[in-house]
C-alpha cells in the first residue's frame, strides 16, 4: 500500500497527538498576542539595570513611556518570534506532556509493575520531561525575542559586537547575526536557567490537575468536563504559584540572552553580578509585571487548549461515527 506523504489529512481529529498540536499552537498565539505589552515590559525590566540610561518605573507610566518613544510597535516587539515559537513549544509541550502522562500512568497501573508513583509524581514527571524537550527545540527563537524586545534600550548585545547595541531588523535577520557573528553558542545562551525552570512546570502542571481534580469533585463532574471559570481558576492559581516560586531564573535568562554568553557559561557570573548590585531584589525585577502578564496568559491558554481540545475531540467521535456508518 502506497504511504500517504500527508498523514494529518487523514488523521483523527481526538487523536491525542493532533489535538495538542492543534489546540495548544491556537491557544499559546492567541495568548502571546494579547499579552505581548506586558511580555515587552517585563522583559526589559528584568535587564534595565543593563542599559545606559534606566526608565521604567511602575507599569502604567512604562508602558505609557514606551508607547509615547516607539508607538503601538514597541509594544509588540518581539512578538513574531515569539508566535513562531509558540506552535512548536505549545505543540511539543502538551504532546509530550500528554504522551508521557498516559505511559507513566500506564506503567503505574501495570500488572507488573513495580512502580507505585502517586499521579502528582506522575504529573510531575511528564510536565518536566515535557518542558527539557521544549526549552531544547525553541530555545533559539526566545534569545531572537529577548535581544528584538531590548535592542532599542542602549543595551551592550553579545560577545561579538564590541559591546555595541546592534538593531536588529527583524526575525530573521537577527537570527542570522547571531549565528554568523556568535555561533550556535550564542542561539543557545541562557538554555541553563531555562532548564532550572523546568522546576516552573513541574510545580505548576500537578498543581493544575490537582486543583481541576479538586473542583471535579466539588462539582461531582468528571474534571475533563469541567466550566470555563474553573479551568481558569485552576489554571490562573497553579501559574501565580509557579511563576512566583521559580522567577529568578527568568532574570538570569534574560541577562544571558542579552549578553550572549552561551548555554551553560557565565550562569554563576551572571547571578553573582545581580547580587552584587541589587541583592536578592534584583532576582525578582519585574516580577509583578510577569505576574499581571502569566496570570491571565495562563487562564487563557489553558482553558483555550482545554476547549479547544473537547472541540477537536467531539469533531473526531463525529469523524470516526459517520466512518462506522459507511458515510
């Protein structure tokens, strides 16, 4: 029989595979748009100290002072990386998460098993092997995010501009420039402190089946049916959470996309030059913006991925009922 070279054409709309590509890509570029200003924001924060001249201060009046500078662009720099990323990391997230979540689960449950893990453990374990293969694939696209959101802030760029703050003129041009001008080195800066937070989903994932599980039974429904304000309840509280106890690698991120200082080195340095200036504090700049940004970010996505999911099943059941029927 002849390989169809287009297998989703004909694949399964409940498959588990095609609904966290699909759902999870949808869900994570609708959030990244809406919350975008609030990305630009955080994100310089997180570097000021890093610029010639720092100037955001509180986060009506810096958002006010980047619109007044660079109008509703500056706003949503970065944000084509970000999109561009958003359906790998989202579609390989949930799809792992997924697929290793049911195996763990499996091998748990087993016959044979020797296993005896509780489903946090479980949980626990698929949100991280989840998140290492993420930050691995994309990490490239977030340094092109980080570098597009604070070129136009006097920053000194990289190892290999002579400390000049070079502009970028888009995606694909910066990737170009990093990679011609500090190597694969510099694509993969700050992938140490992105693999340190790992420890983010980790926390936050059996948090999120935690608190839908405990809303299930609150409600006496099955938590794969729960209402639209409960996924964001459960979603919103697990992020605030996560985000909060893991912030600080964000901020050494930062700094080491911005520096270019490559995946695993300059992580020690770059923590103890933040300490050294600001103390524990420098940890944790723009952490309210980051808050004011993931909270909502997170009841969005996950409860767009959620329904969504259920729609791309519901279509699927349809697909394969009126296959039953010979239609």
């Amino acid at each position: 029989m002849p390989v169809d070279p287009f297998p989703w054409r004909s694949a399964h709309w409940d498959d588990p595979a095609v609904v966290s590509l699909l759902a999870g890509g949808l869900a994570g570029a609708l959030t990244a748009t809406f919350v975008c200003p609030l990305d630009v924001l955080k994100t310089r924060l997180q570097v000021q100290r890093r610029a010639t001249a720092p100037k955001y201060y509180g986060i009506p009046g810096s958002l006010r002072t980047i619109f007044n500078t660079e109008g509703l662009p500056g706003l949503y720099r970065g944000l084509t990386p970000t999109l561009f990323a958003l359906l790998p990391n989202w579609a390989v997230y949930f799809t792992v998460y997924e697929r290793l979540k049911i195996s763990l689960g499996k091998r748990t449950r087993g016959e044979n098993s020797t296993h005896h893990w509780h489903p946090s453990a479980v949980h626990m374990m698929a949100a991280a092997g989840a998140g290492v293969a993420t930050m691995t694939i994309t990490n490239p696209l977030w340094v092109v995010k980080t570098r597009l959101q604070t070129q136009h802030m006097g920053v000194r760029m990289g190892r290999a501009t002579g400390g000049k703050a070079p502009l970028y003129k888009g995606t694909f041009d910066c990737l170009r420039r990093i990679r011609r001008e500090e190597g694969l080195a510099g694509l993969y800066s700050g992938l140490l402190p992105s693999l340190i937070g790992v420890a983010h989903v980790a926390i936050q994932f059996p948090l999120y089946e935690a608190i839908k599980a405990r809303l299930a039974l609150q409600h006496d429904k099955d938590p794969s049916n729960l209402r639209a304000t409960d996924l964001m309840i459960a979603s919103a509280t697990s992020k605030m959470i996560a985000s909060t106890a893991t912030y600080p690698h964000e901020v050494v991120r930062a700094h080491m996309h911005v520096a270019g200082s490559g995946p695993f080195q300059g992580f020690v340095r770059t923590c103890q030059q933040i300490f050294s200036d600001e103390g524990v504090k420098g940890f944790y700049r723009g952490c309210t913006t980051n808050l004011l940004r993931t909270t909502p970010a997170a009841a969005l996505t996950f409860t767009s991925f959620e329904l969504l999911a259920r729609q791309l099943r519901a279509l699927g059941q349809r697909q394969r009922l009126r296959e039953a029927n010979g239609q």
